[in-house]
C-alpha cells in the first residue's frame, strides 16, 4: 500500500469510527473515544483472521504470555471452532473437548470473537493492517485438491472434504445429497480423513445416532445400500498415511470384516525389525488384519458381518468409469504402480498394468488446499500456502500466518497448536525487539465495526454464538443426541440476535 494511501485509509476509518453510534457510546462512558479502562489505547493490538484451531491457539499463547495484548478473531461463519466442529468424525467426541480451551480464550477480557465477517470481502486485508498493529492470517484450507482424471465430475464422485462437511454440517454442504444406492464405494486417499470417511459409511446406525452427525445424513446413512468400502493408495502398506488409532478403530467396527489382498503383503513382515516403533506397531496391526488367521472369537465375528472394509495398494486413479448415460460414476479404472527406492525416497511407478473396479461412489480424500484470501496477500499457488518464515509473512511487515495456511493441510490439532503458539512466539519476539511497531494507536476492532457498520455487515459475538450452541444443545437433546446443529447461516443469525 503507497504511503498516500495508506493516510487515506486511516483517515476514511477514523472517521468513520468517530461518527459511529458505538464511538459515541464509549465517549460516554470513557470520556475519550477509543480508550478503554480495561485496555490501554496503547496497548498492542493483534487480528486473528479464521476462528479454527490454528486461530484460537495462536489467540490462547498471545493473552496468556503478555499481559497487555489485544486479540480478536474473526471468522467468515456465525460459528467458532472450525473442523473442530465441522472436520472432526462424529464419533470422536473425545477430540472435541479441545472446545473447552477455545471457549475459554474467547471469554477471556482481552479477546473477542467476532463471527459473520468475511475478511477479503466484508473488510479487506489492508484495513484490519491499518485498524490492527498485526494481523495472523490462520483461515485454514478450504479449497480441495483434484485429482486431475476423466470422469471426477460425474454425479456420485465427491471431495472428502465436502462429504465431511454434510454429515458434519457445514452450511455450504447441506445441498450434497449424496447418492447411497450403490453396494461398493471407493476411496481415494489412505490417511485418517478417508478412514474417517470409510466409518462413517460403514458404521451401525446405532452407533451413529448418539453423535452429533446430523440428522439428515444420519437419515441417508440409514437408508444407504454401501456394503463394501475400498480405501485406495498409490504405493504401499509400509506408506500408509493413517494414525493406528484409526486403523484400529476399522478393524474393531461392528458388523464388519477386513477383506485384503495377501498379495499385497509379501516381505512386509520380514521389514518390521526395522522400522521405528509407531511405523512398527501400524504395520502390526495391519499385517494381523490382512493375513494372519483370525482367532475363533474374531472369526465368529467377520463370518457374521454384512460389510466389509479394505486398503488396496499400489494403485493410481487414471479414469472415473461413466454409467451407460454417461451421467453417473459406475466404475474407476486403476493404473498398478510398483516401488522404487527405499526409505524416504520411495516412489510409485507405473507397471502399465490397469485395472477397473466396479462402484457407484468415489470419494477423494488426496487432501485439502488453501486459498487466497485477498490481492494484498502474497501466496503461493503451488504450495497453496502462503510463504512466510516462521510464520512472518514474507516481504509483509505486521503480517503473519499460522496452521495450514503456513504450513499446508498436514498433521492432527496437536500439530496446529504446536504450529500455532510457534508463530505467536514468533509475533511476540518481534514485539520485544522492535521490529513490530506498537508504539501508535490503533482502533482495532472498534474501527472495524465502523466500517462493517457502514457496509451492513453485524458481526456475531461469542455470547451470540452461545445462544446457538444452547439451542443445538436442547435440539439434540430431544433426539438423545449431544447436539442438533444448525444448517442454514440464516437460521444462526436469527437464533443469535433473538
């Protein structure tokens, strides 16, 4: 931004936050508008754009390691909590409770949520610098990756990202629908999203309906005809990129056998003295789901189940198979890969050899990407992050940046917060040294709220948010569920300005 218009902009906000009924109000009380008894005008000042994870952690070491900081999060729904609410498998609630220490930060004196403001539209990137001394970009991933092949726009193939986003109620999939009709479906991806999905289609509804999965999709899991998920990788069972945890919760699933290809699994038990202790124990219990004889106990269980689960390595989408009318996936044909390397350095590599399975679902889970977020901010495309240096945006003074944004779409919440209080540290250390300029007064959030209030926009508080979370809570409870939540951004507002 030119020095010009950069004094053109703080003269527009600071007019706008003089005239602005909220600035009257604080006259008012406080004598001189903008200071407030709480917390000093001079006190540095930090926007959080994205209220996930990566955005409450970073939130949390910055009020609790200096005691003169000012926070506040923005995020584009009337919701908090990003995939903690709408990412997380509804059966892991235990994952959940991670919402404790958010809500927390959010009612601590010196920070504030403010939902409903879509940064980048509602308020540029360039007007949260001038209202704020630093501004942590952590808005997360929200694009997907494709996968590039014939055929992934016909109906009945589907992001992983989105078929999460329906049965865990992510306004903007409440639309999906997807279609169940079929016995097999196929997933692409072996981390712990595509098991997460993998459960969900094959988990007893019983199970289901004590979560916080939504009714809708708890509707069409009920009815749905899948009997038999493949959970597709393109090298091999020592690359597996799902957790143990995982894996161990598809080989205990009610109702459900493993069905495997020994082939597969030739000279793998002969590399486990090898591998280090996680790697070891995944690869284990892997190896005792695919060809080791099960126990008399286990046995009676897979001869009872209905469903039926199993990885398929060294595989390589290359076409997603049409119906006879071409309007529907009926099929995806597989190119065979082989390995070279080892170690680290692995690779898949074609043998020329393809194969075509038959299914009616296809689900790609090869992970999420970022997205710009606004002209002003440097990104880089292909990484879909934006670059920075520990988290200092580069070439952008008093920006940063933290969980995927920074780092790409990687690891569990344990990783985002480690990710996160990282680039909080580094925020502070730039403080301290000077390079970060504190000394001028900035409005923060109140200049920010006389622009919004001017364009219409009415942000939502945390004590908004409660009133939804109480209402979802008391819908649940009438379904023997821990929450209902809501679908429509509509419905929330109305719900959290009543």
């Amino acid at each position: 931004m030119s020095t010009h218009k950069a004094a053109l902009c703080k003269v527009q906000m600071l007019k706008l936050f003089l005239t602005s009924p909220r600035c009257v109000r604080i006259t008012r009380f406080h004598g001189v508008c903008g200071l407030s008894t709480s917390t000093p005008a001079s006190s540095p000042k930090v926007c959080i754009v994205g209220g996930g994870p990566a955005g409450f952690y970073t939130a949390q070491h910055l009020v609790k390691t200096r005691t003169d900081v000012q926070v506040d999060i923005y995020e584009r729904l009337p919701v908090p909590f990003g995939l903690v609410r709408f990412g997380v498998a509804p059966d892991h609630p235990e994952v959940k409770n991670v919402i404790n220490t958010f809500t927390q930060t959010a009612q601590h004196a010196r920070c504030s949520f403010h939902g409903n403001v879509r940064v980048g539209k509602d308020v540029t990137v360039e007007e949260l610098q001038e209202a704020y001394h630093a501004v942590v970009l952590s808005y997360g991933a929200e694009g997907n990756r494709t996968m590039g092949v014939p055929g992934e726009d016909l109906a009945g193939v589907y992001s992983a990202k989105d078929f999460v986003g329906w049965y865990n109620g992510l306004p903007r999939n409440r639309e999906l629908r997807p279609d169940l009709s079929c016995e097999t479906a196929v997933i692409l991806g072996q981390g712990n999203v595509a098991l997460d999905v993998a459960r969900m289609l094959l988990s007893p509804v019983d199970i289901l309906k004590k979560t916080d999965i939504t009714q809708h999709a708890l509707d069409a899991l009920a009815e749905s005809s899948v009997r038999r998920v493949l959970i597709v990788g393109r090298r091999g069972p020592l690359q597996v990129a799902c957790t143990i945890k995982e894996l161990r919760e598809m080989v205990n699933l009610p109702g459900t056998r493993p069905e495997m290809e020994a082939s597969e699994f030739e000279g793998i038990a002969e590399t486990l003295k090898s591998l280090v202790r996680p790697r070891k124990r995944l690869t284990e219990l892997l190896l005792k789901a695919a060809i080791e004889t099960p126990g008399e106990e286990e046995l009676e269980k897979r001869n009872r189940a209905e469903r039926a689960w199993g990885f398929r390595f060294l595989r390589r989408p290359l076409e997603v198979l049409p119906s006879t009318d071409l309007i529907r996936a009926a099929g995806i044909r597989l190119a065979v890969n082989r390995l070279e390397g080892d170690g680290e350095g692995v690779r898949a590599v074609a043998t020329g050899e393809v194969e075509d399975v038959e299914c009616g679902l296809v689900i790609s889970s090869i992970g999420y990407k970022s997205l710009p977020i606004d002209p002003a901010v440097p990104f880089d495309a292909r990484k879909a992050i934006i670059p920075n240096t520990m988290g200092r945006v580069q070439q952008t003074a008093g920006l940063y940046c933290s969980g995927w944004v920074k780092r790409g779409p990687t690891g569990v919440i344990a990783t985002t917060m480690n990710d996160s209080f990282d680039t909080a540290r580094t925020l502070l250390q730039d403080i301290g040294k000077g390079t970060l300029d504190v000394s001028t007064v900035k409005p923060g959030s109140q200049g920010v709220s006389a622009l919004l209030e001017k364009r219409g926009v009415k942000p939502v508080s945390f004590s908004d948010w409660e009133k939804i979370d109480s209402e979802e809570t008391r819908r649940g409870e009438t379904r023997g569920k821990p929450r209902e939540k809501m679908l429509d951004v509509g419905e929330m507002l109305q719900v959290a300005r009543a």
